[in-house]
C-alpha cells in the first residue's frame, strides 16, 4: 500500500536455534512424559522459533499435586512477608538481567516489535518490585470496641492455590501482573502460558530457581486449554483461576469452577472507545487515538478500537488521524524502530479482514487501509492500519473485539449522547474522555462504565493503580492493592480476655 511507513531492514539476529521450553513442575524441567511437543513458527520471520513440551492430564495433575503440597506445608505461606519480599526482588532483578534474552523470544513468538518487547519484559521487573513491597505491608482489621472481654481480629491469610492461565497477546508482562502477587500474598501457583507463546514463560523458571523461590511453589505446564487450562480450573486441590484471554472461555472458566466453587478472577475483552469533545488538545488526542488503536497491532485488550468524536470537529480530527496513521512504523519486528509488527496467527488475521470486510458490504465508508499488508522480507501476515467511519452502532465492526490495528469512528452532538454511545456495548473495560473541561471529564469519567478511565490521556498504568473490568470484560482487580487483596482469604478471629464467659448450662 502507497504512503505508509513500512521497515523491512532487520538488525536484531534470529537465535541459531529453537528454544526448547519444558515444564517447570516441583522445581524440575521436564519433558512430556509421552514426548510430545508443539512447534511455534514465527508469525513474522516463518521460523520455528520454539517447540514447547505438550502437557496433557498427567502433567497438570503433578504440578497441582506440586503446588498443593508446597502450600499445606507452608515453606513459603508462612515464611515472613520480609523472606517472600526478598525473593522476589531478586527474581525482579534476574528479569532485568534477562532482558534482551526473553524479548527475541517474546517477538519472534507473538509477532511485536522488539522494542516493545524489551519494554514489556525488562519493564515486568517493576511489577516484581512492587508486589514485593506489598507483601510486608498486608494486614487486616482489629475490633478494639466490643466490650472489655472481647478482641476480634481479621486476618488475610493466602487463598491457596492458584491456577494462572494467560493469553499470547502480552505473555511476560500479563504472567507479571498475576504470578508476583499471587506469591507475595503467600499463594503457590500452577501456570499455564498461551500455547502460542510458552517460551518467556518457561524462561522464567529458570530465574524463579536462582532467586530462591522454593521447589513447588511456582509450577508452569504448557500445553493447550484442553486438557491443560481445563483440568487447572476444575481440580478440587485448586482454590483459585485467575484468567487473562477472551470473554468466551472466561465464561466456560467460570461455569467450569462452578462445581468446586472456587475464586475466579477474570480479564477479558474489551470494545474500548475514546470521546473527544472540541475544546480538547486535538493534536495530543489525535496522536493517543493512533497510538491507542496500532499498539500491539490492536490485539490488546485495551485497544481503543472506536472513537466517538464531535460532530463539530469529526471530519477535521478523522483526516488528522489518517495522516499520523501514515508515519507509524509497521514492519520488521526485529528491527528497533519498528512501532508495530505481525498478526498472532493466519487465522486471526483472517478474522480481523472478515469484520472489515462486513462493515464494507454494509456501507461503511474505509479512509484508510481496509486490507492484509506484505512486509518485504517478512512476509504477509501483516494488516495495513484502518480507519472505517459511516459505521451504525449494530455493526459488528462496532460491537465486537476486532483485535486488530482497525479503528471505528461514531460522531455525537451532546454529552448525554456520547455517554450513551460509550455505554452502549457488552464491555467495560477502559474508556477515555478528552476535553479541557475538567467538569465534563468528571460527568464522564463518573457514568462511562468502564474499570479504567482516561481523561487527557490513553492506557498509562502503574503498579500501584488497579486494573479490571466491569460487565462482560471481567471481574475482579489485578495489580495494586486490590489485585494483591484478591490472593488473600479473610480468617475472623473472635477471642475472650480475662474474665470467662457466662455458662449457658444452668447446673441446679
Ligand atoms: P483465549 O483463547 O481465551 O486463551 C487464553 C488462555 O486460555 C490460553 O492460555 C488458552 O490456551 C486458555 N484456554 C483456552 N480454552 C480454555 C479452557 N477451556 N479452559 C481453560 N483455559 C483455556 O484468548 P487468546 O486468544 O489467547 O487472547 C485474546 C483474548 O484475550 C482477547 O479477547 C483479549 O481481549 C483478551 N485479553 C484480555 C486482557 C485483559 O486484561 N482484560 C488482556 C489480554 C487479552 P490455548 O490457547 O493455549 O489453548
Ligand atoms: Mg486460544
């Protein structure tokens, strides 16, 4: 396609080799006790990057068994929060070390620029800092008022055992906002990475060892959902599945861990949309919309797949995004100044075409883009950026997750309106407001239905800010405080002092 910004030149090395990614079950690598494998060709270079070990019910009931031993003897629930802090520090600090290591693989598996991945992987270590942090500051709640011979205490104790089951689209850092916390409360784990994207995964055990976290503790199977993720969120020696992927299986996670009834803590899909009213920072939103739509080539939950922009300004800020949507930098994924890469599989790609190409056939109008993009060198599972404008809410280019780098655009005149349109989806996860009025950003930031809001800004995260959705894309929080607090159990202690309490039997 003409005008776009395409980088074909490489500058990072392929690895000789595949990596070979084994289990990591009580402290051991291990092969599939039948052998079996899965390959992983690269979505960008047609490499096999990785084969990964293929683990079936026999695995995953040893790394439970695993897990369930190295809670109920509590060599690491019922060390200090201080000993559990300093282990995971010392993992943060490995994952630094590993930086450039983990991010070849992480791009050559998923398709993503290797700057983005050395900012998702060595970027991760901040979240192992932070959760660290917490693990010396939990504490619950103590009943000082209930009369002299009474104390009460609340204590948060570790839920158990927890089942991690991520999805490809950001492997390390995903893993990194659960596995962290999960340990800090004092929690064991069984970890199931994306079939598609099990080597940073994998590679993480080898840190886990050196830093001291205990044989047991953290255990990682790879294999695909059935069996693997199926029989981690139905076995009774689980006590919780915290799942990051789509919306379909988080609901057949949550019917699937009805009959043991345990936790379940979901991330899920979004429909994710920005409004931008006309006293914003036009040029500062136009830039956040492009970045919010193309990161990741839009296979990101929080993707801000639809804008819903003034009708005053729609036609001005459209052709604004149009131009900047030509000078990002798709392309070559092993080169440093590539800002977006491959699509996961052939398959999705497909997929994100048939959405485009429905909204076509229903007369939406396509300023840009609208097709599969061939990189020279790289191959053709690539999508050129797109913007559709002309759309009607009941399309599903406007309902549903696209996963791809496509942007939608709604127009309103009132803010009553835009707010109606914002909350018009199965979704909740992040929504974003742009205006130079804070009461505006306030009346929308406090009706949108969304876990996240942005106002003046798009998908800025910290550890320390909680993240989740509401409706149909998620429950639950991770990261923060409240991500730590959901690892945690409340125990209520009710206790007498002194004097002995009133006998119930009346002894004649
Ligand atoms: P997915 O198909 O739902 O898979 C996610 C994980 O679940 C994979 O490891 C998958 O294993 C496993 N799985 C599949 N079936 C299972 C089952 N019956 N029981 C237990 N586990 C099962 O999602 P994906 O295609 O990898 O990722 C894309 C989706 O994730 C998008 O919808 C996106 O919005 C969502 N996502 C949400 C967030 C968030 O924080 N809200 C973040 C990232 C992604 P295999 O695929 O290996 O078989
Ligand atoms: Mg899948």
């Amino acid at each position: 396609m003409k005008d776009l910004n395409i980088i074909t030149e490489q500058t990072v090395a392929v690895p000789d080799a595949p990596y070979q990614a084994r289990h990591y079950i009580d402290g051991v690598f291990q092969d599939n006790e039948d052998g079996r494998v899965s390959d992983r060709i690269s979505p960008s270079h047609g490499v096999l990057v990785s084969q990964a070990a293929l683990g079936g019910e026999a695995e995953t009931a040893k790394a439970i068994a695993a897990a369930r031993t190295a809670f109920d003897d509590g060599r690491w629930s019922r060390l200090s929060g201080k000993e559990r802090a300093a282990v995971l520090t010392k993992v943060a600090d490995l994952i630094e070390a590993n930086e450039e290591r983990l991010a070849v693989l992480e791009t050559l598996e998923s398709g993503k620029p290797i700057s983005q991945s050395r900012g998702e992987c060595g970027g991760a270590a901040d979240l192992w800092r932070y959760a660290a942090s917490l693990a010396r500051s939990s504490h619950g709640q103590s009943h000082n008022a209930l009369g002299d011979d009474m104390l009460g205490v609340v204590l948060k104790e570790p839920i158990g055992v927890v089942s991690i089951i991520t999805p490809w689209n950001f492997p390390f850092w995903i893993l990194s906002q659960k596995l962290p916390f999960a340990l800090a409360a004092g929690c064991t784990c069984v970890v199931k990475p994306s079939e598609m994207t099990p080597s940073t995964t994998a590679m993480l055990g080898d840190l886990l060892t050196e830093a001291g976290v205990p044989a047991g503790v953290c255990n990682i199977v790879l294999g695909y959902g059935t069996p693997v993720g199926s029989m981690m969120s139905t076995h009774e020696d689980v006590d919780m599945v915290s799942f990051t992927g789509s919306t379909a299986v988080g609901k057949h996670i949550t019917a699937a861990a009805g009959n043991t009834l345990k936790k379940v803590a979901l991330e899920l899909g979004g429909k994710n949309p920005q409004v931008i009213f006309p006293d914003a920072d036009l040029e500062s939103a136009a830039d956040a919309v492009t970045f919010g739509v193309y990161f990741n080539v839009g296979q990101c939950c929080n993707s801000s797949s639809r804008i819903i922009v003034h009708e005053d300004i729609a036609d001005d800020f459209v052709a604004r995004v149009v131009e900047l949507s030509r000078h990002v930098a798709f392309g070559n994924p092993l080169n440093p100044d590539t800002q977006v890469g491959a699509i996961v599989t052939q398959d999705h790609q497909a997929k994100i075409d048939g959405y485009v190409q429905a909204a076509k056939a229903e007369g939406a109008e396509v300023c840009l883009g609208g097709g599969v993009l061939n990189v020279d060198g790289v191959g053709a599972q690539f999508y050129q950026p797109t913007v559709i404008r002309g759309v009607t809410a009941d399309m599903a280019i406007v309902r549903e997750e696209v996963f791809g780098p496509v942007l939608v655009v709604q127009t309103f005149s009132t803010i009553e309106e835009a707010i109606a349109l914002a909350n018009d989806s199965d979704y909740g996860l992040s929504a974003g407001v742009w205006s130079d009025n804070i009461h505006t950003c306030l009346a929308f930031s406090r009706r949108a239905q969304a876990g996240t809001i942005w106002t003046n800004t798009w998908m800025d995260g910290f550890p320390e800010v909680t993240f989740g959705g509401v409706k149909q894309s998620g429950q639950g929080r991770e990261i923060g405080q409240y991500g730590f607090d959901e690892f945690l159990e409340v125990k209520s202690l009710v206790m007498r002092v002194g004097a002995s309490r009133a006998p119930w039997v009346k002894v004649p």
